[in-house]
C-alpha cells in the first residue's frame, strides 16, 4: 500500500514537473498612441483563465500553455488588440489605439453597425466609462451634458423619468422624448436598462440617420447596446454603491419672529386659530431628518466557448426621496446568451430582461408642496394631545404632513422584454436576420386617503397639477376612500431584414431591405374606487371592505373609458451604403409605414434620406500635411414622422354620455358624440437637413466635430377648436402646424497632458438651437394664430396665463403682464395694451410678449485626470439664455395676505396696501441661466489583488456640488420638456446634493 502510495506521489509530481515545463514564459510591455505606458492594462492569453495586469511601467509577464497561443490586450477607452505569439519571440511591444478618438469605432445605427470613419450622418457616441456617475437609475441622467444637442432636465424626484429632448421640441404634443432602441429592439421602455449593463450608447440626431425608423423617429433615436460575453474570457463582476442625499437648496421663506415683526409693522393680525406660538419650518417638516439614503448592487457573469457567449446580471437599486413618503425601488435581471452552428454560418441569440420597480410617491405631492410654503411658521405640525394641527375655517389651509402620513401611493410595474435573433451567413456578403420581440408591461397602481381624508372635503380642496394642467376640486369620501387599478401594455414585433456586404476592388456597398410588423395593445385592464372603510389600516388592499352604496351620490370610477388601444405598423424598409477607396461616402434610405392610428385616407407614409461625405485627409493633395490626421465633410437630407403623443383612435369616430337631460320629469341619460372623426390625419413629418465637419488634429490629440442642422416640422398634430356647426363636439383633432428648429452643434476631444504618471483629457460640447412655430393655423381653426395657456390658478389670479402658441414665436413663449414698478401711491402698475400705465390690467388684453423658456445655448465640459493608480472626474454642465416664471415666487409674494399665508424674505419690504404685488407678470420671470458642477468623482484601482481578484477600484463620488446662478427659486432646472417649459408653479420637487462610496470588483 505504502508502495502505491509512493508510486501516484512520484506520478503527480512528474505530471507537475511535465506541466510546467511545457509552459511558455512571455513578457512585454503595453503602449498608447504617443508609447506612453499603460498601467493595469489586462493582458489574457486567448481561451483560457489565465491573465495577468501591467505594472506602473506598462510591463507584463505571463506563462502562456503554448507558443502559438494568442494575447488579448485590452485597456479601458482602447481598442482591444489580439497578438499572436511567435514562438521564437519572448518580448513584445504592444500599442494600443484609443477608442474615443480611433475612426474604427464602431457605432450602432439602425439595422446594423458601421465605423465612425465612414458615417454620412450626424451621430454621437457615449461609452459606458463617459456616462455620469451616481445615483441614477434613468437613462436620460446618465447622458446628462454628455450629447451636444441633447437637453435633459430632472427634478430630485426618484419616481419621475428625466425630460429628454433632442435638438428642440418638434412637436405641440407631449410626446416629444427620442425613439430607444436596445439591442435592435424598437420601442423599448429605456427604465428597463441597468446602468451598469450598458457598453455604449448611440445618439441618432439628423433625419438620414433615423430615417430608417421612418414615423417613430422625428424626436431623435437613441441606440442603447448591453454587455456580451466574451468566448476568450469568464469574467465575474461586482459593482454597488452607497450614498445619502440631502436637499441642496429651499426657499427663503419667513420665520415665526420675521412674519410677525412685518405683520406687527404693517397692523397685521393672526388669527387666534393659527397663532399657536410656534415657530416651524414647513419645508423642513415634509423631508427625511437624516437625508435619503440610496444603493445600488450589481452582479454578472460573462464568458464563453468556441461557439457562443453568455452574460446575465442582476441589479438591485433602492433610491429614497428627500420628501417624506417617496421611495423608488427596482430589481433587474438580464439574460444575453449566443450560440454559433454550421460551421458558425448561423448565429442564435437569446435577449431576456425582467425588471420589477416598486414606486412610492408622496400623496397629493404638489398639494403638500404648496401647503409647505403656504404654511405659517406660527402653527404647529401637531397639537398638544398630539393630533395634527388644521384650521378648516381658513379656505384651502391643509397640513402638509398630515396630507402625506394619511395618504398612500404606490405603483408596482413588472416590465419585460424578450427577443430572439437569428442571423445566417449567407455566400457572396449576404446575411439573413429574423428578429423577434415581446414587450409586456404589468402596472398596478393604488391610492388611499384614509378617514382623517374626510375632514378636508368641505374645504374647498383643489389638486396642485404640473402645467399646462388645471387644478380641479378633490371629493375624498367617507371613512377613507381608495382607488386600485391594472393594466397591461403589450408590444409584438417581427423584423426580417437582408444584408449585403461586398467589396470591388476600391468599392464597397453595405446594403440592407427589410420589413417590420408591430401590434401594441394598451390599458388592457381595469379600474375601480370604493369609499366608507370600516378601518383605515386595510389602505387600498381590499376594495370589498368599502360600502359606497351607503353613500348618497358617490360614484364608482372605472377609469378612462378610452385608456385601451390597439395599434398596428407595418413598414418596409431600405438602405444602401456605397464607398469608394474610403474616401467618397454615400448613403440612401427609405422606409414605408402604415400605422392604424390614422385617419383612412392617410394610413401609409413615405420616409427618405440622402447623405454623403467626403474623407477629404484621403486625397493626393493632403498626404504632405501634418496638420489633419482625419478630415471629412458630410451633407444629408431626410424625413421622418411622428406617430405618438395621441390615442390610437383619434382619428374615428366616437359616442359616448353626455350627461342628462331633463324629460318627462325624469333626468334621462344623454348619449351623443364626443370625439369627431377625421379620415384626413396624417403624419406629422420632420425633415432634416445637416452639415457636419469631422476632424482630428496634432497627431490625434485634439479631434472633434461641427453640425449646422435646419429641422422642419409641418402638418403638426393638435387639438383644435373648430366650429360647432361644422364639428358637433367643437373640437377636432388635425394636422395645421408648421414647426422650425436651426442650430448648430461643436463636440471636442482633447488629451492636453499625457505622460508616464499624468494625464488629462477633456471633452467639452457646446449647442444652439432656435425654436420657432411657424404655423398654427388649419382650415376649420377657428382661434386665430394663438392660443393662451399654462394657468397656475393661485390665489386671486383666476384667468390668468403664462405662456402662448403664436405663430413666429417659439414653444415655451412667456406672454404676460409687463411690470412697470410702482405708482406714486406704492401699488404696482402694468402696461396697457396702448403703451399706457394701468393698475387695473385686463387679463389677456394688456399683455405683452416676455421671453422664452428656450435656452439659447447648452454646454457640457468633461475632464478626466490619471495620475498612477488615481483617477479623478470633473463634470460641469451648463444652460443659457432661458427664461422661467416663478410663478411659485408669485404667489408667496402676497404681503397683503401675511396674516393668513407665510411670504418669502425679500418680500419683507412690499407694503400691504399694493394688492398687485402678486399679480403673474414680467415681475416674476427670471434668468433661469446656470452652470453647475453635476459630478465630483475620485477613485484608486488597485489592480490586480491575489490570484482570482484582476482589478478592485474604489471611488466617491459627489452629484450637484454647486450651481451658479441668478435664479432666486429653489433650482434652476425646472422642466424643460412637454408643453409648458421652464415653469416653476409650487410643484418642484428639490433637487439634492448626493454623497456616495462605490465598489467595482472583476473575478
């Protein structure tokens, strides 16, 4: 036995022996553009586990189990590079070439890929290191001043997604967000994504580039691409964070000793019931005492084999509100699996996402808002015997903490997305693809308002909603009153679609001709209230438990009786690429669309775009200079539409109640026509032209680009008045409007400083665009050229609005009362219609043209220092030349009213006699310029630690460190999306200032 035993010890140590001395040593040393060196770069031999990381030098050793083995070198923002080891070579210099400035990058465009050195079109490119840190669970954040051209604005509220435009609004309708695309799937929801799942993000801007998604496409397509496994490599990663957030700026608003020294002053009283002797910061009361806290955890697995790659990963992300009650929570779980057969002709893909968000809002949020700031710090959150202090005589007094800890509202969505891929190579360049996808969105809302609810129904309670919406009065029932709903969106696509891809000597063409099909069914579901519960603590999880009949003229809501619809799009589509030596580009396209949710007469569209460029550094005449490394000149042209922001069935029409009518000496139910048909709607069609230089200069340290684009809107879709004779209903539905969007674009690129220890790149984009509604006026219009809108309804300003649609002016214009100071008597004075002083203005007639909410220019500058192991990030971003009324200022401005509803400071100084004071006018709008610091980041990579950890890095990160502006709200970045730009009406939610600690670990 102990022979045996002898004789398998002496056998595994020669097999050892044996092993090891078939192992090749190999080293080296890895280099960027200007053979500077790469510090923790990965160096992995081909196939196998085995990797190791550069030093601070750039140099390497690794034992290769072959001398014919391949070397993969990869480094973060570079080109991966495979070498070949040659076996009678033991060290190697290796150069790696940056993938920010390299013109082989590849870019994701509809239908397929191409290099960004041979794009005709105006596109631009994030990668997944460039996207803004924090604590960020929407896509829009994550490009936030990283696109010139792209305007996002975000509240601090988790719950609510950012407002994405791109190069202006083309659109009266609310749907005015860019097209997503993930992972050649159409239409998907873009929250479904993991921020930490993403490689690249693709912006489509001018019309040739997003042509191809024809009707779908005239708000600008954003391509999103996930992680793919690598067939070299099996890779375990792990990335979480941890941060708290806290308000960053509020209102300036009195204190009990400063209002009732003004009140003193001006012979003011308190009523007996709010004067309680306290002294109570409202907008502190409504907010978490500790700040919000966040986190985030991130894990996935990737690899592979000879014939196929997988990737799945699970997200966790949990984000508390600053305001008391709000929470968002989401987990996300993603599939992508490969798989190669016949020889891999034939490649398989499987594409499964299921994410689960959990959404608690605040109850009655921008009522609870408003009361915060309407609140008099002399009363109390709560009485002595602990209730929660109301005075109901004092119309519209409600305590906001009582509205929100007696208030439920929570939204629970299970969203998924499914596809499946077949592409077959096919002989001379041709591949074949079948795509495959299924969409599915669960929602399930509910809302409680338990019996304390009650007590607010004879208080004249109104809603606080965002504009251009009007406030309406609230009815809460008996005993608490619940609402619960549920419904369903699906989304089914088939796409085929042929490549061909063929090389003539100089010449090149990628062609594409393919044909989709889409059925989206929505608000597949039901609604349902109840009221009279016999306890409060069943919140809205058992309707049954309500009586309503039991209460004399309640009735039951089902909800929106047009909230289903089925939608249908069929399309065709086209695309040829042609090049010539690399250096005459041409592009052409065409899509053909036919979408159910128009009228008969125009169900079907035609979409086209033409685009060239010319690689001008590739001619005869430049090859002397040392000035451009790449040059290149592109023109397109192209049109594309927009089906969205509309009900499926606008176009038909529909009967439905119309109320009661008196017969007989009964009121007998009226039924008749509430929406008219019109088989004449079409398409709302963009057609975009732009010029764009590309270029890269001083041996690839500085490269960038220019686009001068003029985006053309016509047969815009609006609801317009019309003549009753004509139309029953007085209202239809049609196209009439001419919209107009010009700008111009600059993007840069530069690494100033790069050496052994050091570096520093910088990207920095600046924007312009003018915004201009050309239009406004359809044959049954019966309005004129304008239409008045956006009316915040506060207290004494009934009528009163904000903003216009006019011809020649642009969406977001501000038309108002002009201030002209005060009278010899202290009231404030306007200027009439006549160019006169009044102090009685009419509303409408003695208004005068004020500003836009459009900014004038945007900006983004992005620096990144190295210094060895050390990183740091320095983010700031910037908006120009808008404007935004304050309406939220207006209406705290009321010093004639101290004794009933707290007043900012620097109304300290108004006399009570001036009832004008408050009134909305040019007193009331404001600079709304700023630039801010967005994100603060520092790290350390440690590299590679033991033998199974290859990279640890550490950082933190701070969001919002400062912002400078002249805006005396609480933020600057008030909405700039929908209908109603750059308004702030007692409904923002505050923005925060967030400080965290990350983690990201490679096993």
């Amino acid at each position: 036995m102990e022979k045996l035993k002898l004789l398998l010890l002496a056998f595994f140590i020669g097999f050892s022996i044996n092993s090891w001395a078939q192992k090749t040593q190999v080293s080296g040393v890895v280099l960027d553009e200007q053979n500077m060196p790469l510090p923790a770069a990965n160096v992995l031999e081909s196939g196998t586990n085995n990797g190791v990381g550069t030093d601070a030098e750039g140099k390497f050793k690794i034992s290769i189990s072959n001398k014919s083995a391949v070397l993969i070198v990869s480094f973060v923002g570079y080109v991966e590079q495979r070498v070949k080891v040659d076996g009678s070579k033991s060290n190697y210099s290796i150069k790696l070439v940056s993938s920010a400035t390299g013109l082989e990058q590849v870019v994701v465009v509809g239908y397929g890929k191409g290099s960004r050195k041979n794009l005709t079109t105006a596109v631009s490119s994030v990668k997944a290191d460039q996207l803004n840190n924090g604590v960020i669970s929407d896509v829009g954040q994550l490009l936030q001043g990283k696109v010139a051209g792209l305007n996002v604005s975000a509240s601090g509220d988790p719950t609510k997604a950012s407002s994405v435009v791109l190069r202006g609004a083309s659109t009266l309708n609310s749907s005015q967000g860019p097209f997503y695309v993930v992972d050649g799937i159409p239409g998907v929801d873009i929250s479904i994504i993991a921020p930490e799942d993403i490689v690249t993000i693709d912006v489509l801007k001018d019309a040739a580039a997003t042509a191809i998604y024809g009707n779908r496409a005239a708000n600008g397509v954003i391509m999103v691409t996930t992680k793919r496994g690598n067939k070299d490599k099996t890779q375990i990663s792990y990335s979480n964070y941890f941060g708290v957030e806290n308000v960053s700026n509020q209102l300036d608003m009195m204190n009990s000793d400063q209002l009732r020294a003004f009140t003193t002053k001006n012979n003011l009283n308190f009523t007996p019931e709010n004067d309680k002797g306290a002294n109570t910061n409202w907008q502190k009361e409504i907010l978490r005492g500790n700040g919000a806290l966040s986190s985030s955890h991130n894990l996935s697995m990737s690899g592979g084999g000879e014939h196929g790659n997988y990737f799945a990963s699970v997200t966790s992300i949990s984000k508390e509100g600053v305001l008391l009650g709000s929470k968002f929570s989401r987990v996300i779980a993603h599939l992508a699996v490969e798989q190669y057969a016949i020889d891999d002709k034939v490649k398989f893909g499987l594409n499964v996402t299921n994410s689960n968000s959990i959404y608690n809002n605040v109850p009655q949020r921008n009522t609870a808002l408003l009361q915060a700031v309407n609140h008099l710090p002399v009363s109390p959150v709560r009485n002595a015997d602990g209730s929660y202090f109301e005075n109901f005589i004092q119309t519209g007094y409600f305590n906001p903490v009582a509205l929100i800890n007696h208030g439920d509202d929570d939204t629970k969505t299970n969203n998924f997305v499914g596809s499946f891929t077949t592409e077959v190579k096919l002989p001379f360049g041709f591949s074949y693809n079948l795509n495959l996808s299924y969409q599915q969105l669960n929602s399930l809302h509910g809302e409680f308002y338990d019996s304390y609810y009650a007590k607010y129904n004879s208080a004249n309670f109104y809603n606080n909603p965002d504009p251009p919406q009007v406030h309406s009065l609230m009815n809460f029932g008996v005993n608490g009153s619940a609402l619960r709903n549920s419904y369903q969106n699906t989304n089914t696509i088939i796409e085929s679609f042929l490549n061909w891809d063929k090389t003539f000597g100089n010449h090149k063409i990628k062609a594409v001709v393919g044909y989709s099909w889409q059925e989206d069914v929505l608000g597949d579901g039901f609604q349902a209230t109840n009221t009279n519960f016999p306890v409060d603590d069943v919140s809205y999880n058992n309707l049954a438990l309500g009586n309503y009949g039991s209460v004399s003229g309640y009735r039951v809501d089902f909800g929106d009786s047009r909230a289903y619809q089925k939608k249908r799009l069929i399309s065709e589509f086209a695309r040829v690429n042609y090049n010539y030596n690399d250096k005459y580009l041409l592009q052409g396209s065409i899509r053909r669309d036919g979408g159910s949710v128009f009228g008969t007469n125009n169900q079907w569209g035609y979409f086209p775009s033409v685009g060239g460029a010319w690689r001008i550094d590739k001619e005869g005449f430049m090859q002397n200079q040392k000035i451009f490394t790449d040059l290149k000149f592109r023109a397109s042209y192209g049109e594309t539409g927009n089906s969205s922001g509309f009900n499926a069935y606008t176009a038909q029409f529909i009967s439905g109640s119309l109320g009661t009518f008196y017969y007989n000496g009964q009121q007998i139910g009226a039924y008749g026509p509430n929406q008219a048909a019109n088989p004449d709607l079409n398409w709302e069609k963009t057609a975009t032209t732009n010029l764009g230089v590309d270029f890269t200069i001083l041996k690839g340290k500085l490269s960038g680009s220019v686009d001068v684009y003029d985006k053309q809107t016509t047969d815009m879709i609006f609801n317009y008045a019309v003549n009753p004779v004509l139309v029953p209903v007085g209202t239809i539905v049609a196209n009439g409007g001419n919209m107009s969007n010009r700008g111009i674009e600059v993007a840069l690129n530069a690494t100033p400083v790069k050496t052994k220890n050091f570096s520093w790149s910088t990207n920095f984009n600046y924007s312009h665009n003018e915004n201009i509604i050309t239009k406004l006026k359809n044959p049954y219009f019966i309005g004129g050229d304008s239409i008045r809108r956006v009316s915040p309804e506060g207290g004494g300003q009934t009528g009163s609005t904000l903003q216009i649609f006019k011809e020649g002016k642009p969406l977001g214009q501000f038309f108002t009362l002009q201030y002209a100071g005060k009278n010899s008597a202290g009231v404030s004075q306007y200027v009439a219609k006549d160019g006169s002083l009044t102090t009685t203005p009419a509303i409408g007639v003695d208004y005068h043209y004020a500003g836009s909410a459009q900014p004038k220019f945007l900006l983004g500058w992005d620096n990144n220092f190295t210094y060895k192991k050390f990183d740091l990030n320095i983010f700031f971003r910037g908006v120009f030349g808008n404007k935004i009324f304050n309406a939220t200022r207006a209406d705290l401005f009321r010093p004639s009213t101290a004794m009933t509803t707290n007043i900012l400071v620097d109304a300290a100084n108004e006399s009570p006699n001036d009832l004008n004071a408050y009134k909305y006018s040019t007193r009331f709008i404001e600079d709304g310029s700023y630039i801010r610091l967005d994100n603060l980041t520092l790290g350390y990579d440690f590299g590679s630690v033991g033998k199974y950890i290859k990279k640890i890095r550490i950082y933190e990160t701070v969001n919002n460190l400062f912002v400078i502006t002249k805006y005396s709200g609480i933020d600057p970045e008030v909405e700039q999306g929908g209908t109603a730009p750059g308004v702030d009406s007692n409904n923002f939610y505050p923005k925060t200032r967030t400080f965290l600690f990350g983690l990201n670990v490679i096993f």
